[in-house]
C-alpha cells in the first residue's frame, strides 16, 4: 500500500465495522495530509512508515 486515504463521517450505528482484519499484522502510519468539510466529514492520508516500534507500559499511579 502506497497510501492509506480514510473517510471519516462521524455517526454511530451499532457496533460499528473494522477497518483492517482481526489478527492481521501490526501496521505503523505517518499522517500526511488532512481536511475537513464544513464539520461534516473529514479525510486523512497516510502513509506507511517503517515496522512499528512499542515500548513498556505501565499504568499512571
């Protein structure tokens, strides 16, 4: 994947649906560009960056 262009037009109905499969591999993306329409939807790119990188985690106290 070149770029990764998403849609979001903010309405809840149910349990909503995944945008990538369960189980699939974890991805990294860098955000490239994003707008708005009027507050009615926005539409972000992003593009893939390298293997993602995760640290510890622990909770605040």
């Amino acid at each position: 994947m070149d770029e990764c262009h998403l849609l979001v037009y903010p309405v809840v109905l149910g349990r909503g649906q995944h945008l990538f499969p369960a189980g699939g591999l974890p991805a990294s993306f860098e955000l490239t560009d994003s707008l708005t329409s009027g507050g009615r939807f926005a539409v972000h790119t992003y593009r893939p960056t390298e293997r993602p990188a995760f640290g510890p985690f622990a909770p605040e106290q």
